[in-house]
C-alpha cells in the first residue's frame, strides 16, 4: 500500500491518465505476489492474496472484501473519494489495510473522515485483554454519537472480525452484541466505514460516497500493536488538493512526517494456533492446569444458561430421525384376501414382485408377507431330502425392527424354516426377495429425502460460467461413472457437478451447511468438500456428505529395484515438477473459491453465512475413526477429516461436552468423545489419540468454548445418555458426575482428603444389586477381575491410606512379577494379592456385590 498503490494513484492523478479499477486491481496483485519488484525481500511462495485488491471511485462503493473492481475509470475530479483495501497472506497468516483518499473534498466529507478515524482510534484503543469484543464497536459508536449522530445510521454493523489462518473468524466479529472475552495475542480486522453517504451536489460522480479505514491490530499486554500503522491514516495524508498554479496535485501535508516502520512478522492469533500460545500461557503466573480449570469454569457457567434456553424447545424437534423405521400401517401388501394371485401351488414360495410380497404355505395355507418384514432370507444346510431355506423376519425390540407402539402386546413370527426339494426354485426365490428387497430400499431412501428447491441454469455463455473441469466426486457413481471425471459448474442458486455418462448431482446454496477448502498439503489431493443440512442421492447413494477433488501426483508410484541417489538430477527434476504441479493445482482452486465466495457475497445468499473454511493442520492430530488411522483436524466451526472416505465433519456448535477417556500416567494413547446437545444423538469417538496431543486438544477445547471431561475409563454412553434423557432429570447439574473435583454439598460434616476417595452412594449401590443385577454397566470394564476391587459397605471400620494402599500394592506386584512358577502358584498369589487390596472380602462380603460396586462407582474409579 506504501510502496506501490499510494505512489501508483498519486502519478495516475498528475498525469491525468485513464485506468480502469479492474486493471489497478491486476497490477495490484501482480505486486504482491512478487514482493521483490517493490525491494520487499520476500520470497514469492511465501505470498498469496487475501482477497483481490479494491479499488473504487465514482459513486459506487461496498465496504467488503469480497467487493470486485469495476471496470469504471478511476475518478479523481474535485469531490471524489477513493478507496483502496488489500489483504495479503505471509507464510498462511492473513493481514488487511483499508485506506481512503479524498480528492479536493468540500468541507462536509472530510469532516466526516475526521469523525471515521477519531471512532477508528476509539475501535482500536479498545481492544485490551479481559475486555469483550463489543466493547470495541461502542466505542467506535459512542464517538460518532458525540462528534455527528447524524452519521450513526450509515455505520457499518461492526467493527471488524478476528483474523489469522482464516481471513474472517466470524465468532470473533467486533459487533453490538458478541460477549466473547479478548485476549492478549490475538490479532484483529479493525474494519469500520460510512456506506452511502449523500453530498449536496448534482454531479452523479460524487454525491453519493462512502468512507473505510481498516487496520491489522496485535492485542498485547499494556499498549496494543496497530501492525498496519506504517500506513498513515492522518488527514494530512488523506486529504489531496489541486494545485492550480504548480499545476498538479499536493497533499495538504505542512511537514514532512518521519514514517515509522513496525516490523510485521506472523504473530499467531491464540484463537487459532493453540501450540503456540506462549503470550497467553507465560503472561499469567498461574499455572497452566489451574488456568485451564477457571477457563473451564466460565464455559460451564455459559454452557447451563445455553442448556435452560434449549429446554424450552418443542418434544417434537426431539423425535427427528424416527421415522427411519417404517410404520405398520406402511406394510400392506394385500387390502383384500382376493386380491392374492390365485393358485393351486399351495406348496410352493411364492414371490409377487407387483405387490412386493412372499407367499408362504404354513399348514396348508397361503400366507403373505410384505418384503419389508423380511430381515433375511438364505439357504442353511442340506440333507437328503433337500435343503433348507431359512426366512428370518425383523420383530419389534429389534433395531431393524418395526416400532410401533400399538405392536407391543402382539406375539410376532421371528422365523420360519422349509425344506425344498428342488434347489434351483429355492435359489430363485432368494434372489427374487433380494431384488424386490433392493428396489424397495431404493424407492424408501428417494422417499425420505427432503424436498429442495429447483436448481436455476445460469444464462449466457457457457465460458462466461463459473465452473472447475476434471473434477472426481466422493462417493462415486456405480458402474463406469467412477472412471469418468466431470465438471462442477455455479449456477444461480447452486451447484451442478455433471460427468460423461453416469448423470448429475445438484447441490443447493440453501442445503450447504458447511463448505471446506483444504489445499494439498500433507496429502495427495486437493479437495472441496461441502457438508449438507439434508441427506441428496449420488448416484444411487444417499449421502450428506459430497466432495470434490484432484490428485495433485500419482497415489501409487512405481518403486525400481536400483537405489536412487538424491543428487540424481533427474530425481530432482521430478520433484521440481511435481511441486510445481502442486502450487498450480492449489492456485486453480484458490481462484475458484473466491469466485464461488464472490457469488455467496450477493445480497440474496448473506443470510445463509456461507463461507468456506481451510482445515489448519498445525492443530491437528492422528487418532482412530471408523476403524482407521487418520489425521483429524479443526476448522474454525468444526473438527473434520476428509481424506479418507468415512468422512468426519463434527459441528462444534452442536456439541454439550467433550469426555476425554483413558487418562491416566502410564497411558500412551486416549480417547475423546463428543456428547451433542440432542441426547438422542449417537456421540461421536476418537479413538487411540496420542498422549502427546492431549494437552492441545485441551487448550484448542477452550478457545472453542467446550466444556471438557476428563476420566480414567471408557464409558458406556448408550446407557448413560439414556439415564440423563429422562424427563425428571436435572439439566444444570448432569455432567458434573464426571467431574472428578465435584464434592456433595450437602454434607454437614466436612470430609478430610483420606475419606474423600470413598463413593458417597456406595450403600445405595449395594441395596439396589438385587434389582439391577442384570442391567447393563455405564463402564465398558471389561471382565478382568483386577479391576472388581469393591468398595467398603462397612462404615464401622477406618479406610486405610493411601500411602498403605500403595505399599500393599507394589508387594502384591512384586509377588506377582516371576514368571517362572507354575500356573496354580501364579493363581495362589493372585488371590492373596486381592485379599491385600480388599480384606472386606475376607469377612462375608459377596463377592457379586463388590464387582457390582465397582462397576457403577466410576465416577470415583
């Protein structure tokens, strides 16, 4: 902004040249992305745009950084405001400038830009750590209500948003009503202008103008950092003049001002970058747990006044997902017995592919059954006489089953075995169950999908379209489709992804529920991924989750049985290329985002808040989900994982807490589940998670404003969440048996350290043992008898300490630890050892009750 765009405009306006905004707007980026032809000794690759530089002028202006350079001349007669905005990224981290220039303005304007950057200041001078992000935009409001209350309603609706990694972190935003804490470290848009301002003037150019400063800022500990400020902003800088009789152009600047340079190097928002939040962790003296703890505490307190806000929804919003299983009023075959096909066969299976029936001979009677009451069908064994086929049917109680709750008292066929002489007429009615069993799946998943609006072609040229060739989608279409690439094409409200042969898939604006960009970076594709409100059919798959990728290089590489050499030139040379490959693949995407961002930009799609978001893989870490091995990562809004195909997209927003389990010293790996607020919801689990990891998750948990659980064992969530769901369930304070600091506060009698490790509800375990017996344990602990170790159901006696405790442990482990007796000595040892750690047994305790005490005591465990 400095070095070219300042220097460029002022030569522009003395020369007297015509140049479009548009061209200004190329020149500009060609600038940044080679920083070396401006003596800016930075490396090239290290460089990328925010977003296309903004030039305006001539009575047309929007304050966004989505706004494009019109194809308009640059207009610098007397009157006219010129607005100029970059946003450049170093090494991924994104910063942004705004400045305006007026052109031998009337007194009105730049009164007006006086009264924007004194409430700029004000926006600025507000951002101190422990404030809120509010703060900033009143301050800004509470200027401009001093200085000109009559500009108020031209004030942009905020003051800017967080910035980092991503250009715009929308929780972050300065507006009237975000109550979010600011922190030392973080960095912020300080963005605020006047949008459509009126001038008392007739020339078309420059009655209607608009005002904008924008400015990168470091909150720090006593005096902020504006990283931007080598820009100036003062109205000596500001303001142009023409001077008539040098005949040119002179700023209204009375002395040669010293420009301060501030170096910027890539300070990481806490925000964002939660490994490298030393600020924030040395600025405190308070140590790093204790920190996390009262951290945790203020999201507690804001998570149970979100929870009593949600208890006010409707029953019926609770029930979405019933539907899956069918009704039995859905399963109708025949509505009158003469509508069955007549026939003498009454030995014979039948299969009414019309009606989508079986006809059954059960003692001599034709009996049917709709296909949908089938769970499976096959032939089981043979004999002499012939073979058996065997037809299973779903019951209600079962997850396949039909639920309804007038069948609860009905006594139900389960299953239903024949013997067949013939075998080929055995095979064809398997294979004709099947089939109808398909067609009638496919029909149901089309049935249940939510009807969406109309894809709308857009007009014109099909080179003047936005649209990505050689384009691969997962999941694929069956058949040869998976072999073809196709093309993704915007359209007026959607996408439109079309391939050569298999058919096309329309994605709906409205239907996107989060839109990602990850650029090929420790991986072999790039992709675009978008995650749907509601389920669409690919293919013959119905999926809420559809992608869009390119292989930046071969997934598989030919390995020779020669030894390669690293000086090879010819090795060298292909990496060259493919990393050259890999920069133009991201680039082309990079394009196509913004183009797509450009359209969401419009008026008619603000409401939706679509935006794509870019994966950080400094944040991310290995874990297992689905089965495999994967690397997970955050966005700003969500945890996701889009390599592998059982893709992972977790909205943090829908999320009640987070249980980290298995933590405990000696542990290698941990586990995190996700808890939603809709109870009936299955929790999602990431399995074996380094323990390294752990204390990144936590801090990334808190800059997410998650409320987080820590506990030794895995917990059986089916039947805990089904315990909370109940009606009469306290909604405040459900969780807190899995805080391991939680204490009964309505115990008159303080307890000292030693008793406290004693489960207070440990007598109430044990008198329910007859009755829940055989009810299914919220502990998934296994059946190893080491872990049985009950607890105490006499209070006459004292607990040891936990000193004994561990003494008689260790003996009991060194008794244990030779491995050369024989398997009776080991299982003589093993009781002793047990009869150490627990001498209640010893006096009549059942053991039953001990194993059942320790089993649903976890929360103590």
């Amino acid at each position: 902004m400095r070095k070219y765009v300042v220097s460029k405009v002022e030569k522009i306006i003395e020369d007297e040249k015509k140049i479009a905004h548009s061209k200004l707007m190329v020149l500009t980026e060609k600038i940044l992305l080679s920083p070396i032809n401006i003596d800016v000794k930075l490396k090239s690759e290290n460089v990328d745009i925010c977003y296309p530089p903004v030039f305006q002028s001539g009575g047309k202006y929007d304050l966004r950084p989505s706004a494009f350079s019109n194809d308009d001349d640059l207009h610098y007669d007397s009157g006219s405001v010129i607005i100029c905005a970059l946003g450049a990224k170093y090494s991924g981290y994104c910063s942004n400038v705004a400045r305006t220039f007026l052109i031998d303005c009337n007194a009105e304007k730049c009164d007006a830009y006086k009264v924007l950057r004194q409430a700029h200041d004000a926006a600025i001078a507000a951002l101190t750590p422990g404030s809120k992000c509010c703060s900033s935009y009143q301050a800004a409001v509470a200027v401009i209500r001093d200085k000109a209350p009559e500009l108020l309603p031209f004030l942009t609706k905020s003051a800017g948003t967080g910035i980092g990694i991503e250009f715009r972190e929308s929780w972050l935003s300065l507006s009237e009503k975000n109550d979010r804490m600011l922190k030392e470290g973080m960095i912020f848009n300080v963005s605020l202008g006047f949008q459509n301002l009126v001038d008392k003037t007739n020339n078309g150019k420059t009655k209607e103008f608009s005002l904008w400063l924008a400015d990168t800022v470091l909150i720090c500990k006593e005096n902020l950092k504006v990283l931007t400020s080598s820009i100036s902003k003062a109205d000596s800088d500001a303001f142009y003049l023409f001077d008539e009789e040098n005949a040119g152009l002179s700023s209204v600047k009375q002395a040669p001002k010293a420009e301060v340079m501030v170096p910027v190097k890539p300070v990481l928002n806490p925000e964002l970058m939660l490994p490298l939040r030393e600020n924030l962790r040395s600025r405190s003296r308070t140590p790093k747990e204790d920190l996390r703890k009262q951290l945790q505490s203020e999201i507690l307190k804001k998570k149970a006044s979100e929870a009593a806000v949600r208890s006010d929804v409707a029953d019926h919003k609770l029930l979405e997902g019933f539907g899956r299983s069918r009704a039995i009023d859905e399963l109708v075959a025949y509505k009158n017995v003469s509508d069955m096909p007549g026939s003498n066969r009454l030995e014979k299976i039948q299969v009414d592919k019309q009606n989508e029936a079986i006809l059954l001979p059960i003692y001599g009677v034709t009996v049917p059954f709709h296909v949908c009451t089938i769970k499976k069908a096959e032939i089981r064994g043979e004999s002499s006489s012939g073979i058996y086929v065997s037809i299973t049917f779903n019951v209600p109680g079962t997850a396949s089953g039909l639920q309804d709750p007038r069948l609860q008292n009905l006594i139900f066929l389960k299953a239903v075995t024949f013997l067949s002489e013939d075998r080929s007429h055995a095979e064809e009615v398997i294979k004709s169950v099947k089939t109808v069993q398909k067609g009638v799946t496919e029909r149901a998943r089309r049935a249940s999908l939510v009807s969406q609006e109309r894809l709308q072609l857009c007009d014109g040229m099909r080179r003047d379209r936005i649209q990505f060739p050689d384009l691969w989608i997962r999941p694929s279409f069956a058949g040869h489709g998976r072999k073809a690439p196709g093309t993704l094409v915007v359209h007026v409200n959607g996408f439109q992804y079309s391939a050569s042969k298999p058919g096309k898939v329309d994605i709906m604006f409205s239907n996107i529920k989060h839109a990602f960009f990850q650029p090929a970076e420790r991986d072999m594709i790039t992709l675009l991924h978008f995650h749907l409100y509601n389920e669409i059919m690919v293919g013959n798959k119905k999926t809420r989750d559809v992608q869009f990728y390119t292989e930046v290089m071969d997934v598989v590489d030919s390995i020779g049985l020669k030894r390669h050499s690293a000086w090879d030139p010819d090795e060298i040379e292909e990496e060259q290329r493919e990393r050259a490959r890999r920069k133009e693949i991201n680039r082309q995407f990079e394009l196509f985002v913004k183009r797509v961002v450009s359209v969401w930009s419009q008026p008619r799609f603000q409401q939706l808040g679509l935006h794509f978001e870019r994966p950080s893989q400094k944040l991310g870490f290995n874990g297992v989900h689905g089965r495999t091995t994967c690397f997970i990562v955050p966005t700003p809004s969500c945890l996701v994982q889009l390599v592998e195909p059982l893709f992972l997209v977790t909205s943090l927003r829908e999320v009640e807490i987070v249980c980290l389990e298995r933590v405990a010293l000696g542990q290698k790996s941990f586990d995190m589940v996700f808890v939603f607020q809709d109870l009936k919801r299955d929790v999602v689990r990431i399995e074996v998670i380094p323990m390294a990891s752990l204390d990144k998750i936590k801090d990334w948990l808190n800059d997410s404003n998650l409320k987080y659980y820590e506990s030794k064992l895995n917990l059986n969530w089916r039947m805990v969440l089904k315990a909370l769901d109940k009606p009469g369930s306290d909604k405040n304070d459900r969780w807190e048996f899995l805080n391991p600091d939680a204490t009964d506060s309505d115990s008159e009698d303080s307890e000292t350290d030693d008793d406290k490790y004693e489960p207070s509800d440990a007598e109430s375990a044990s008198e329910s043992d007859d009755e829940e017996r055989d009810s299914e344990s919220v502990v998934d602990s296994g059946e190893d008898e080491a872990m049985s170790v009950g607890s105490d159901d006499d209070d006459d006696d004292a607990a040891e300490s936990w000193d004994e405790m561990e003494r008689k442990a260790r003996d009991a482990d060194m008794e244990m630890s030779s491995e050369s007796d024989s398997e009776d000595e080991r299982q003589r040892r093993r009781e002793k050892a047990k009869r150490q750690l627990n001498p209640q047994q010893s006096k009549g305790v059942p053991q039953k009750r001990q194993r059942v005490n320790s089993r649903l005591d976890f929360g103590s465990s």
